[in-house]
C-alpha cells in the first residue's frame, strides 16, 4: 500500500472536517484576485455577511469574518467577550469544550466546568443549578459547544436557553456552530444566543481558512467594555463599511468567492431540504451500525440516540482494535477516509463523518469502505449492516 500512488476513481472523504467541497465552490475559487477597490469585491463581502445571517437564522447580529480557523474563532470570542480574570461556564461536551476552556485559560480567562459525562450530551440542569450558585454574577458567559464533533454528541441548546433564563442568570449565551451549522437545526435569534462562532470547512462545505463569528446587540455592548488586548481580533476595529479595516488587512478573496458559491448552493437546495438530507443520512448511518453492533465489538459513542449528530457519528471499538491500523486499511485499501479518536476518546472510537456536500451513496459507499475494512481487521460485526441502510434510504 504505496500512500503516493495514484488511485483511480474518487476517494470518499468521511473526516467530519474537512469536507468533500463541491465543484461549484472549487471553481468559484479558481478565480483572480480583485484589486482591493474593486466594488465587486464589497459585493462578494456583502453576500457572505447577508448569506450567514440568513443561514444563522438572525436578523441584525454583527458578523465578522476572518482569515483563521475554528481555534481563531474561539480566540476572538474570548478576547472581545471576556476580560482577563473574568469568569466564563464552559460545560462538558468532551474535547472541544476542554480544548475551548485551555484556550480560555490561556488567555487569562477563569473557568468553570460542567463535568462530561462520556457518551451524553450537556446536562442543562446542572448548568442551571451552576449558575444558580453564582448569585454575584461572576460568570460572564455560557461558552456551549452545539455539535462535539470528538464525540458525535449534540447539546439541545433550547434546554440549555431554558436553563440560563430559568436560573435568571445574565451571562451571555455563547455557542460553537463549527461542525453542526448547515447539518443541524438553528436559529440564533430564537434561541436567544448571543453570539455564535463557526468555520468554513465542515457543514459549509469550504476548505479550510474562514472563521466567523456573528454577536448580537447585547454582546457588542459588552464588547466595548472588555478591556483584553487585541487588535486584529477586535470587533470595534471590524465593525466597518470599509473592507480593509473589516478584516483587518487584505480579505481572503478567494475563501470568500468559494463561501459565496456554497451559501448558494445551499439556499438554492433549500435549508429545510439540506437538514432533511442530514437527518437522513446520519439514520442511514445509524441503521448500519445498530446492525455491526450485534457482533459486539462495535458500538454507538452516543448513548441517547437523540442526542447523536446529523454531522458526525461516533463509533466506539472494544478495547485491542487498532483504531489506526483500521484507517489505513480504509484509507489505502478502499479510498475511504475515516477520523479517529481526539483526546481521551484516541484510539476508543473512529468516527464517520456525514455533513456537508454529501449524498446516499457517498454515504453507502462509505459503509461498505468501512465494512470491508473491519472484516480485514477482523473484527466482529453483526450482519446486513448495508442492507439496513438501503431499506432506511428507500424509506424516505
Ligand atoms: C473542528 C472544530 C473546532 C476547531 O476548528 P479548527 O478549524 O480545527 O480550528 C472547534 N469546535 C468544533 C465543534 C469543531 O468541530
């Protein structure tokens, strides 16, 4: 299995991020660069800004666009909503929250934690009682993560909203879209969040290299008070109608133009149908695994089958499976590429990602990859995994 050689066909790309990006959006991207003047360029701007209010469900939040990644997200949430020595409630969701909650801490932030319990979602009561507790106010912000992309575990963020109000509790509510936007339901204004953060290269079908983050009236009010030190990051300086100053120097033209092609695509499939797509998917996914998972060496991560992602699915493996020596197999051997286990779940669980610029028999070829590589690994699995997943595709 020579990694370098060429291998005909396509190659199945089942990472929860990147994702598979459609053509539209690669040739969006083979473009030239404009020069920085050219009003062209304020109307690509102006279609992304409009294009994620529309899909983040908002009518007046601030959005912000960067040259950056997910962690780049993160670090401008924590530098324009927390000051140093401030306190934020970061609830267990397993490694995206504990990553999100060091780079707070980092930057001089204090944090409270939510235990994770492994396999379940946020527990929105032990939140509420959290915030309960802290009858000074100290906490500034709920910082959740929506969809855990580690543990294919998605927080009901209504439950956790209920939760805020019900301890009557003013902390902002903070949430991480990265992998669940554009796969799963939302809708920041009805669900009183205040700000949300994401990234390009998941359920928004980009390559990687675009970060957003969009803040409501409230947080911006907050945002001028805190007193962390940024530039480059800070949302006063971006709040602007000059392109330059909106991202801080020269705009990445050409994730830009690729965004553009991808919120149209999915405006033109229509979001409802981009989250029925989701839905099913994943429960073909389901059905597939409920199936090996009568051989007993395979299982779902996520206990509560409501609780498991339209985005990623997470498949734990008993204890001596070489979750690695698996990838390869799927990756050499049968072109289907397959993420592994993140923090303490490395090496427990991989995982099959499904969002983004997906269909059923990516997802069906993706399962027999999957399938074929655990019977050469031997490990045990029960039977008539694919058939259950065609009848759940028939069915609709
Ligand atoms: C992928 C991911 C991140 C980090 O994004 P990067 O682009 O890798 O920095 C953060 N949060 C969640 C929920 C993610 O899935």
């Amino acid at each position: 299995m020579n990694p370098f050689h060429r291998i005909p066909g396509r190659r199945f790309l089942h990472a929860p991020g990147p994702t598979h990006v459609p053509d539209e959006v690669v040739h969006a991207m083979s473009r030239q660069p404009m020069d920085m003047a050219d009003p062209r360029l304020d109307q690509v701007i102006a279609s992304c800004e409009q294009g994620l209010r529309r899909l983040l469900q908002t009518e007046c939040a601030d959005v912000f666009l960067y040259a950056c990644n997910g962690h780049g997200a993160w670090e401008a949430v924590i530098a324009n909503l927390v000051s140093p020595g401030q306190c934020v409630l970061v609830p267990g969701t397993g490694h995206f929250s504990d990553s999100w909650a060091l780079q707070c801490e980092a930057m001089g932030v204090r944090v409270l934690r939510t235990p994770w319990i492994e396999g379940e979602p946020i527990d929105p009561a032990v939140v509420e009682q959290m915030l309960r507790e802290d009858a000074g106010h100290a906490i500034t912000a709920v910082f959740a993560v929506h969809t855990d992309t580690a543990s294919g575990v998605c927080s009901d963020l209504a439950a956790l909203r209920r939760a805020i109000d019900a301890a009557g509790h003013p902390a902002l509510f903070v949430v991480d879209v990265v992998a669940s936007l554009g796969a799963s339901a939302f809708a920041m204004d009805a669900l009183g969040i205040n700000v949300v953060l994401g990234a390009s290269q998941k359920g928004l079908m980009c390559p990687p290299g675009l970060g957003f983050a969009a803040a409501d009236a409230r947080a911006m009010a907050v945002c001028e008070q805190v007193t962390t030190p940024r530039y480059y990051w800070d949302w006063r300086v971006r709040r602007s109608e000059l392109a330059y100053r909106k991202f801080c120097g020269t705009p990445p033209q050409t994730l830009l133009f690729g965004l553009q092609a991808a919120l149209e695509l999915m405006f033109a499939e229509g979001l409802e149908s981009v989250l029925q797509r989701h839905r099913l998917l994943a429960s073909m996914v389901h059905a597939a695994i409920a199936c090996w998972s009568r051989g007993g060496q395979v299982d779902f991560f996520a206990r509560q089958p409501q609780a498991r992602s339209d985005s990623v699915t997470a498949i734990a493996v008993a204890a001596g499976i070489d979750v690695e020596a698996l990838r390869t197999v799927a990756r050499e051997r049968f072109q289907v590429a397959l993420a592994g286990g993140l923090g303490p779940l490395n090496g427990r669980v991989f995982r099959i990602g499904h969002l983004g610029d997906i269909n059923a028999p990516m997802v069906l070829g993706c399962l027999a990859g999957v399938q074929a590589a655990m019977a050469v690994q031997g490990i045990a699995f029960g039977p008539g995994a694919l058939d259950a997943a065609v009848e759940r595709l028939a069915r609709g």
